[in-house]
C-alpha cells in the first residue's frame, strides 16, 4: 500500500483555480508532472499548489516513490485535462518524474493510489483513463513512450486491487444438535415439543434401543450451532449435548 497524506489547497485558494465543487467523478485521469528537476517530488508539486500555483492549473493527488500526497478533495472540479468533460468529470492523479526519484516505484504508488480510489469512489479500471484521453496531449509522457506500457499500469492497478485485505469466508458448514438419551418417549417428544414451538426449530425423536434422543434440524456455521447448544443448556431441557455435523 502506498502511504497517504493530504496537503490540502486553501478552499479560497481552490476556488480560484477550479470549476467548482461538482466534479462528476468518473474518470480517473493519470498525468505525468513532466519536470524532472531535482526534488520535484509529491511534496514540492503538493507545495506549489498550496503556495498558489502560477498556472492556471489544478490536480488532486501528486505521487512519487515514497508517498501520495492530496491536494483537492475529489468533489474540486480541477483543471487539468485541458477539456471541459476532462476537468468536470475527472480525477487527477500526477505522476512525479523528478530524475532524483525511482519512476517504477512511483508508478506502483499511483497504481495502488489508483485501485484505492477505484473502490472508494466506484469507478471502473474502463474510466481510468490518460490525460491524452481527453485532449490528444502527449501526456502521461514515459509511459506512452512505452518506458512501462499503459497495459501494465493497468495490470498493477488490477494487481493493487486484488491484495486488498478479503472479507472472512462465512463458515457454511451445517450442524445439529443431538441430546443425550432419554428413557421415557414421552420425556423426548416434550423436549421436541419445547424446541419447535419456543425456538421455533425442527426436531425430532430418534430411538437407540430401549432409549430416545432428540436431534435438531441444521444449523449453518459452528457459531450458531454453539448457540442454539446453549440455548438447550441454559433451558435445562437435556443434561448432555452434541455438536454433529450435518
Ligand atoms: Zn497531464
């Protein structure tokens, strides 16, 4: 995961060199800074909009090998794709070229920056798209020059995403509940009697021999079986329980 700040232009500030609050947010658009200074990184781009830009331009994130840094919230319809759709529809996401950093890590960065956004704003890998997308401009420079191609920028974005942390799988096994043994019927079938009009469960009577038992209908995942043993403990309905699975 690539570390996250904000460096947040003044809304003053962002109200002077955007269309507003009503970006659309559906495209996420990736740039090059294409200065290769040294110490051009997140942090000097970061600084150079809160410090009032001396262009008539606007980005929301800069990302370079060590971190991502916001400057606008996504809702800022910045100026950055040179067309109307471009600036009112997009998230802006510069890459840093500075020739002291390492371009492949800061490719990662913004591929993790990129899947990151993708989710949290509900936007497809097919709206993710190069500023050249919008305005025919040569940018992002190296990786249409194919120094990493559009593809794989794709692939690591696709790749970010899938190591996200996943939702623990839901325990699907089934199980019942058997009693121990009774040795009157009619002692059983009250048990039984309890558990389908109290609990509202299935149950029945099984015979073993000259005794009886009863088991329950399933339950799914061991959490609700231990529950539902519990809930034959705690009415005192039989002195030994099971857990069988189903
Ligand atoms: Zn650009």
């Amino acid at each position: 995961m690539v570390s996250i700040r904000q460096k947040l232009v003044s809304v003053t500030q962002a109200t002077k060199v955007t269309n507003g609050k009503n970006n659309a947010r559906k495209y996420i658009v990736v740039h090059e800074t294409d200065n290769t200074n040294t110490g051009a990184d997140a942090d000097a781009h970061a600084r150079l909009q809160i410090n009032g830009n001396s262009r008539d331009a606007s980005w929301h994130w800069q990302v370079d090998e060590n971190e991502a840094v916001q400057s606008f919230e996504h809702f800022w319809a910045c100026w950055a794709a040179g067309t109307f759709t471009g600036n009112n529809q997009g998230i802006h996401v510069e890459i840093c070229v500075n020739r002291d950093g390492d371009f492949n890590k800061a490719l990662q960065n913004t591929a993790s920056l990129v899947a990151k956004i993708m989710k949290e704003e509900n936007i497809p890998i097919s709206k993710v798209v190069q500023h050249n997308y919008f305005s025919g401009k040569n940018c992002p420079r190296n990786i249409r020059a194919g120094k990493v191609s559009w593809a794989t920028f794709l692939q690591m974005v696709s790749n970010a995403n899938s190591v996200q942390p996943e939702k623990p799988i839901p325990d699907s096994k089934k199980y019942r509940i058997q009693t121990g043994t009774y040795n009157d019927r009619k002692v059983a079938e009250s048990v039984v009697e309890v558990l389908k009009t109290r609990f509202g469960w299935i149950a029945y009577v099984e015979q073993n021999g000259n005794n009886f038992r009863v088991k329950t209908g399933t339950f799914v995942g061991i959490t609700a079986a231990q529950n539902a043993e519990n809930k034959i403990k705690t009415a005192r309905l039989a002195q030994v329980t099971y857990i069988l699975e189903a």
